[in-house]
C-alpha cells in the first residue's frame, strides 16, 4: 500500500480506477456486441444526477441511488436505442454522441425548463456549476463488491445463449440473424444492460467527487471511456477493467516529470496502442488473428540457425 | 436587414467549418478512419504561419504555403507513426482512432510546451479588419476570402481526387487497399500522399482561422474538433463535397437557432437534427448509399 | 565637528536601506512591511517550510493555471531572497495540476495533504475543483487559500478555506452604477456562457445591477465555452440597439466578442467583470476595446505603490504584463507567508488563526477577511483609454 502511495496511487485514484473501470465494462459490452456506441458519457450524467439527487434531495441512502440513477439510465436506453441501434459503425458513434451532447445541454437547461413548465422558479440539478455539496458516501469496499458482481455477472453472461448471440453479431449480424437470433432485441438489451452500468457508474462517482457538473460528462469523457476499452483490450473483461486502472493511473504516477506530464501521457497511450498488440490485446479479434496469436505464442521455436 | 446579416453570418461560419472539415473528409474517404489528431493538426499550421510572420517576419503569402508544408509533415509523420503500424498489423480501424487521440493529445501538450498558454494573434492590421462598406450587411475582408478559399479548395481536391491518376489511385486504395497493391499502386505512397494533402489543408485552415478569430492558443483544435466531426457525417463520411455542404448546414442549423432566440438549445438543436437525420439517411445529405466502415 | 557626525549618520541611515535593496529586488521591502512591522521575526520555524499548490497548469484553463504559478513563483523568490520567514528559513512550494480535471484535483490535494504533508495549500484554480478538492484539505485541517474561486459558498466548505478572490456580485454593481453615472445609459444587452458557473452568475449579477440602476436589459443571448464566433447572438443583440454591452466571458472569448461585435457596427459602450480583466484583451482588440468598462478585484493601472511594484517585477521576471489571475496569486502567496510569520509555526490551525486574522497592504489594496473568510477589499472600476486602463472617473 505504502509502495503505491509513493509512486502517486492513493485511495481516491483507487477509487477512480474502480469507477472507471465500471465505465469500462459499460462500452466493453456493446463492443462485444459489435456496436459502436459512444453513449456511455450520457448516461453517465443521467446515473450521476439521479442518484445524487435521490440522496440529497430526497434524502435517500447510497443504495438507492446506485440502483435509482443505474434504473433511469436503463429505462431511458430503451427509447434512445430502439432507433438508434439501427445505424452501424461511425454512424452510431456520432449518433451516440449527439445523444451525449443532448444529455448535457438538457441537463444544463434543466432547471429553466423545468421552472417554464410549472411555473415556479426550481433548483434541481443546478445548471452551470451543478450540484455541490455532496457528502462523499462511495467507500472503495462499495466499489470493489459491485465490480466484482457486475464481472461475475458478465462471466454468466458470456457462458450463456445470450453471450453467445452477442458475439455472432459482432462477428457477423447477418448470418447471426439467419442462425434465428433476433438481433434487434439482443441489441437493445445490451445497450441497456450497458446504459444500466454506465449510471450506476455516475451514482457511484458523483458520490466520491462531492460536485457533479454537466461539463464533466461531454465529448472528452466519452472518448475516455472508449479508451479505457479499448487500451485494455477486449479479449475478455478483464481488459477493460486493465485499461481503465492504467489510463486512470498513469497521470498520477507521471506526476514527478511536472510539464511534461501531458506529453508523456499521450506518447505512452499512442506507443501502448501501436506498439503492443500482444500486451494490451485489440478489439474486434477476428478469429484469424486470434489463431496467428495462438500460434506466436505457442508454436515451438524455430531451431536456432547452426 | 436582420435576416440578411444572420444569413452572412451563416455563410461565414459554414465557410469556416467547411474548410476545416475538408481535410478531416479526405483522410476518412481514402483510409476510412477518423483522425481525431486533425484538429491538433490544424492547430500546429496555425502555430507556424504565426512564428513564420512574428519571429522570421516574413509577409503572409509565404506564412500560408509555409504553414500547409509544415502542417503537411507533421500529418505525415502522424501517419508513419499512429496510423502505419496499425494497419500493417491489420488492427481494427477503432485501435486507430484511439491511437490518434493520442497522438492529438501528445501534440497539443507539446504545443503547450513550446508556446505556453498565453493566446496570441497576428499583428493588428496585418488584414483590414473593417467592414467592407456600400454593403446592406457587414461582412470583413478575411471573411470572404475564407469563403472563396475553402470553395476554391473543395473544388480543387474533388478534381484531384476525381479526375488525376492520383486521385483514381487514391480511390482504388479506398476501395480495397489489398488490390489496389496487387494492381501495381504504391500504398504506402498513397496514404502518405493523402496524409500530406490532408494537413496542408488543415495548416491552411489554421492559419486563416488565426487570422480571422485573432487567437491562437494550443487549445484552438479543441473547440472545433467535434464540430468538424459532426460536419462531416452530416456531410456524408468521406465525401468531399458533402463536408463543404455539411459546414454550412450545421452552421446555418446553429445561427438560425441563435436567431430565433434559441441560444441555450443551439447546440442541442444541432445535434437533435443530425440524429434525426443519420436515421433517416445514414449516409448523409450527400453520400451513396452503404459504405459500411468503422 | 558634532554636525558632521549627525550628517554621517544621516546619511548612513539614509543609504543603509537603498544599499540593501540595490542587492535584492526592491519589491519586498513594500508588501510585507506592514507585517514585519506588527510579527516579529519567527524563531520556530524549520529551515523548510512547504506549502502547496493546485493549479490546472496544462489543458484548456491552463492560461489561469499558469499565470498564477507565476504569480506565486514570483511571491516566493521575494519571500526567500528577504529572509521574510527569518534568516535561513526557505518557503518550499509543490505545485500540482488539476488538468481541469476534478478527479485529478482530488487525487493532487490528496498528495499535498496525506503525503507531502503541506501545511496551506494554494488554489484550485477552478470553483469545481475546489468544491471536489477542498474537502480533503478541510478534514485534514489543512489551510485552503484560493486566489480565483469565486462561486458562491467555496468558504462555506469549512474553517480552514479562505479565498481573496472577489466574486463578480462584489465587483459588477459598482461597474455598471460607475458607467451608468458617467455615461448615461438607458438600455442594456448581455452576453454570456450558459455552461460555465462563473459567467452566469456574472450575468445574474448584471441583470439585477442593471435593474437596480433603471437601465432595460433588452437582450440576452448565450454561447457555449469554446466557441470562436458570436456572430449571431451580436447580429440579434444589435438589432435591439443597446446602449451598452454587458460581456460576461473569460479573456479568450471576450477578445472575440469585442472585436466582432465592433466588425458588425456596434458603438455602444462595451463592459465586463473579473474576466476581462486581463492585459491580453486589450492588447489583442486594440483600437476596438477604447472605452471598454472593466470591473475588477485589481487595476493595473492603480496608483497603489505595491501593486506597481508587483506589476514592475513580474514584467522585469516574465517579459510580459501580469494580469489579475497572477495578481492575485502573487497576493495570496504573500498572505500565506505572512500568517506563517505570524504564527511562528508550521501548525496548520495556528497558520489559519493567524491567516484570519491577518490585515495587510497589498497589491489588491489593503486586505483582510470577513468573519466568514471572505475578501475584504476596495474594487475598482477601470477604463481603456488609448490601450491601457485607467480608473473610471478619475480621468
């Protein structure tokens, strides 16, 4: 502990780690799906100012506002999902972030708007600046229970007949849909299983940054996310969760190099990605590329030339 | 008169994004990526065409080609280095957004490093900065210049990429990288050659961007970079004239909404219409039908 | 013979000072005299004292961050080179960057406090990385001093968080009753970010000062941070035909604002709070910013000796004018200095006992805090005439 201490990584970035690794596992499962949806920043915002709200307006303990702020997120994917999901690729991505964008700007909005309808000046979730003043209630043994379910759950998950429609679909949609998998509907719930944890993200990290603002959760968070998952690698769950711990913590541990923090932090991110496809293994494996890894790693060596 | 200057402004600002969005639209038509390191590529031109004019005083018309070579470099290094590696190894296209975030996170803070954070500007009254007058509307010099500029190179990088044997290579790289090599097509070559195209635009954008807003700080290809995005989907991916009409959409959708008192939702307007229409078409106002990339 | 020794020791007496300051930079002989005067020197003090600093020095805000870590670079080479914290006695600062970052600010504070063991802490830049930051400071009982907070109830947060940074509600309503006095105006338009905490409730201060003084607010229109062109919102804000503009921005987008609203024809009076208080928006704008009102915690233009000087070494220092961000940082590196001398210990409460307690010159003007650890001290409201500002009214 001490040894991590000194090198930068004390008991909040832990925590960060562990929230972002919850992000990571978010976008992980429509990765693993094959969609590429940049929602995840969305909502986010939406777990995070319900859950706040829920403990601080209402009064309400943590657990409720973990499930409240996971629950609105859910419900509010299936809405946005049904025709979104339709699009492919960098089309769904930029769809996504509209969406993102939208989230924020409503958020934003939202006390004008909401004071409009009822016609009496209301503060709900603050505007500009947000909502302050919230008590830091997440412990890390919260963070670290709900990771380890939320991985047990995916591991189910994985091993199920759902699982494996998920990964026909990224591998190919059109024969999964002619195996007789009804790819709308396998879709759309993991856009919202993954909207589910992508808001109890923002409940749990809302309640450890004691300000939520809309800023926080733009365009750059949601590029964020995708790196977690995608430095990490997608080979199984494990890799977001890594991505998410190194990219968290890199910044911290780069401290003692001062201004040239920000350049080494970028040079590493773009060698790690470059440089090291075995370590931090790429998304998208085609089976291809797996077997040739397979092969690397476990063919015999060639005899050395006499 | 009001309306009249609002559809000025709209021009403008849609000649702006369209010229910026240029580049971005001809790196996504040959390799199919998103090259998020644009904006940073464009902030760098913008960079060198100040120091060419405030530290080697030298006049404008060298400032621009000189900002466009140097800009071309570092998008061609950007390419040997963020994007080559990646696709010689055959990593999927998303690996290669990741590794331009960051190769654009790397550039802006080596940027920080060598200018600091102080926002600098061309020296006043390097352009006229007036209105043209005897006009019913305002509108400035450098404004119509940018116009003319980024309809000018739109149009010239569709002939190039539509008419020259370069452009047809350039395409049959876009079609099918492997064939296109079998066919007897420098790949490499071309991806370079498209690299530098693309950030000398993008070096020219900086530097009649810096003249026009007067500001230049590492952080300028920030702000822009999601609209350039956003331009060149509603645009069409990868087509070139579909940026040029995407800039001006997205800047009209953003000042009429300004116009018709709407300026908290203005954002929010613009990205509600490009949901709505990326269901409707998701090929863009402009593009063909299903190109399916990544 | 007696004359001549009562004119040597004249003259030594005379000097003896001069002498000392043609070694050492003349600027600490004026800020902290007062305090040399009412604390004697510390004796308790180890040979290193250190405190820190959390500023978001890289990303998009890093032109605050920076500009105050020049501020207090410079305070500090003042404090150590005159021996203000005793002979042999050096004031160590850490400096860590937020990024803008409230994670990052969190995990940066958590360092100063758990593992460098700092004893005030300077900063954060931001109001929300103070409202996330701060707390840790606050439960360990470690002094938070911010030199550019100005949300309401940063203070609030506990008995160790000072700021000396006046909000736009101390500084705006003599703004616009200064102009309003002097030039007469009836009618009033206001622009502003609708996503940054401190420009809204710089308009919300506008828009009752406004009220206040019997001038129509006939526009308001709003941008988003980051934007470059404000084309639009000035298009409808002069269609209205204001007598003046009320421009609640920071310096990067209130550059662009000024000079566009002038491209499109706009003759009215242009005005601003803390934000445009920057040496930058007047270079940059040029003859397009004459007249600009600004509203500010310091005038670098004042008539205050310590502020000249200040002014004085950091351009000698940095080749370039400080703006308000650095003046206040530069003051608040003083303060901390000076409630550790007045403490004569490196225990935090005493530090913070002393701290509130503390009534010093400085280049803001003379200081001291509210019981709730507030700013005390004269805004001022100032003019550009002919690039440089000049105090309203004085002319």
């Amino acid at each position: 502990m001490d040894v991590l201490r000194s090198i930068g990584i004390t008991e909040p970035v832990i925590q960060f780690m562990l929230v972002n690794a919850l992000l990571g596992l978010s976008i992980y499962l429509t990765l693993y799906t094959g969609m590429f949806s940049l929602a995840n920043a969305g909502f986010m915002a939406i777990g995070a100012f319900a859950g706040v709200i829920l403990t601080q307006t209402f009064d309400l303990p943590l657990a409720v506002g973990i499930a409240g702020g996971a629950a609105l997120a859910g419900v509010l994917a299936i809405p946005v999902g049904l025709p979104v999901l339709r699009l492919r690729d960098i089309y769904l991505a930029i769809a996504t972030i509209g969406f993102g964008e939208v989230v924020r700007i409503l958020i934003l909005n939202f006390d004008p708007l909401v004071s409009g309808i009822i016609g009496q000046r209301v503060t709900i979730t603050g505007g500009a600046l947000g909502i302050k003043g919230i008590p830091k209630l997440t412990e890390t043994w919260h963070l670290v229970g709900f990771l380890i379910a939320v991985c047990y759950l995916i591991d189910r998950l994985h091993r199920s007949r759902f699982g494996r429609a998920m990964a026909a679909i990224r591998q190919d949609e059109k024969v999964a849909a002619n195996m007789g998998i009804n790819v709308v509907y396998v879709k759309n719930v993991v856009f919202v299983l993954s909207a589910l944890l992508a808001g109890a993200a923002g409940a749990f990290s809302g309640h450890l940054t004691r300000i939520i603002s809309p800023d926080g959760f733009g365009f750059a968070q949601a590029v964020n996310i995708l790196a977690f998952a995608v430095l990490g690698g997608g080979a199984s769950y494990f890799g977001p969760i890594l991505g998410a711990v190194v990219l968290t913590g890199l910044p911290e541990v780069l401290r003692p190099v001062r201004e040239y923090r920000g350049v080494v932090n970028g040079l590493i991110l773009m060698l790690v990605i470059v440089y090291l496809p075995g370590g931090l293994i790429s998304f998208f494996p085609t089976r291809r590329s797996l077997q040739r890894l397979r092969r690397r790693l476990f063919a015999p060596r060639p005899a050395p030339p006499a | 008169m009001n309306l009249i200057q609002q559809l000025v402004n709209a021009i403008w600002l849609g000649s702006v994004y369209s010229l910026f969005a240029l580049g971005y639209a001809l790196v996504f038509s040959v390799l199919g990526v998103l090259n998020l390191a644009h904006s940073a590529v464009f902030m760098w031109g913008a960079w060198i065409g100040l120091l060419v004019v405030t530290q080697l005083t030298l006049p404008l018309w060298i400032a621009v080609p000189a900002a466009m070579l140097g800009a071309g470099l570092i998008s061609v290094a950007l390419e040997r280095t963020a994007f080559a590696p990646l696709r010689a190894r055959g990593a999927p296209r998303i690996s290669q957004l990741i590794s331009s975030i960051g190769a654009s996170f790397f550039l802006v803070n080596f940027a920080q490093l060598l200018f600091g954070t102080n926002p600098e500007r061309f020296p006043i009254g390097l352009i006229p900065a007036e209105a043209i007058p005897n006009l019913p509307f305002r509108v400035t010099p450098i404004q119509v210049v940018i116009l003319m500029v980024s309809v000018v190179l739109m149009a010239l990088l569709n002939l190039l990429v539509a008419r020259t044997r370069l452009g047809q290579r350039m395409r049959a790289v876009a079609f099918n990288q492997r064939t296109a090599g079998l066919l007897g097509v420098n790949v490499g070559a071309i991806y370079m050659i498209t690299f530098f195209l693309a950030g000398a635009l993008a070096g020219a954008a900086g530097v009649l961007y810096g003249l026009a807003f007067n500001q230049i700080t590492p952080f300028i290809g920030d702000a822009i970079a999601l609209k350039g995005l956003t331009v060149i989907v509603l645009g069409g991916l990868g087509n070139i004239q579909g940026a040029l009409i995407g800039g001006f959409v997205v800047a009209a959708l953003e000042v009429f909404s300004v116009a018709a008192g709407g300026s908290n939702y203005r954002d929010a307007i613009v990205f509600t219409l490009l949901f709505l229409i990326l269901l409707v078409r998701p090929q863009g106002l402009v593009g063909q039908k299903e190109q399916t990339r990544a | 013979m007696k004359k001549w020794i009562w004119v040597f020791s004249l003259l030594a007496l005379l000097t003896a000072p001069a002498l000392v300051s043609a070694q050492m930079p003349t600027m600490e002989s004026l800020i902290g005299a007062d305090i040399r005067q009412t604390c004697p020197d510390p004796t308790n003090l180890p040979d290193t004292v250190t405190i820190g600093s959390l500023l978001t020095l890289t990303g998009g805000a890093s032109v605050f961050g920076v500009s105050q870590q020049r501020g207090i670079q410079l305070a500090i080479a003042e404090i150590n080179n005159s021996a203000f914290l005793g002979e042999g006695v050096t004031l160590e600062v850490i400096f860590e960057d937020s990024a803008s970052d409230n994670n990052q600010a969190i995990a940066a504070m958590t360092k100063l406090v758990e593992e460098d063991r700092v004893i005030a802490v300077i900063g954060p830049t931001l109001s929300r990385e103070a409202f996330s930051a701060d707390p840790i400071a606050q439960d360990a009982g470690v002094v938070v001093l911010a030199v550019s907070n100005t949300a309401n109830g940063i203070t609030d947060m506990g008995d160790f968080i000072f700021r000396n940074s006046l909000p736009e509600a101390s500084v705006i309503p003599g703004t616009v009753a200064g102009a309003v006095d002097q030039l007469g105006i009836r009618s009033a338009a206001i622009i502003y970010a609708n996503d940054d905490d401190f420009t809204v409730s710089g308009a919300n201060v506008f828009r009752e000062a406004f009220e206040a003084n019997g001038v129509t607010v006939v526009a308001e229109e709003t941008y988003a941070t980051g934007d470059v062109d404000f084309n639009a919102q000035l298009t409808n804000i002069i269609a209205q035909n204001p007598d003046a503009l009320a421009i609640s921005a920071l310096a990067v987008e209130a550059v662009q604002i000024i000079l566009q609203a002038r491209a499109q024809g706009y003759q009215g009076v242009l005005m601003g709070g803390n934000g445009l208080n920057s040496p930058a928006v007047l270079q940059q704008t040029g003859a397009d910013s004459e007249g600009l009102i600004v509203g500010a915690a310091w005038n670098i233009g004042s008539p205050n000796e310590l502020s000249a000087a200040f002014k004085a070494a950091f351009e000698n220092e940095y080749g370039n004018l400080p703006d308000q961000f650095a003046a206040q940082a530069y003051t608040g590196a003083w303060m901390i200095a000076s409630a550790i001398r007045c403490a004569d210990s490196t225990d935090s409460a005493a530090v913070r006992d002393a701290l509130a307690a503390l009534e010093m010159e400085t280049p803001l003007g003379f200081f001291s805090f509210t019981e709730d650890r507030n700013p005390i001290h004269d805004p001022v409201v100032q003019v550009n005439r002919g690039g440089a500002f000049a105090v309203l009214g004085a002319e």
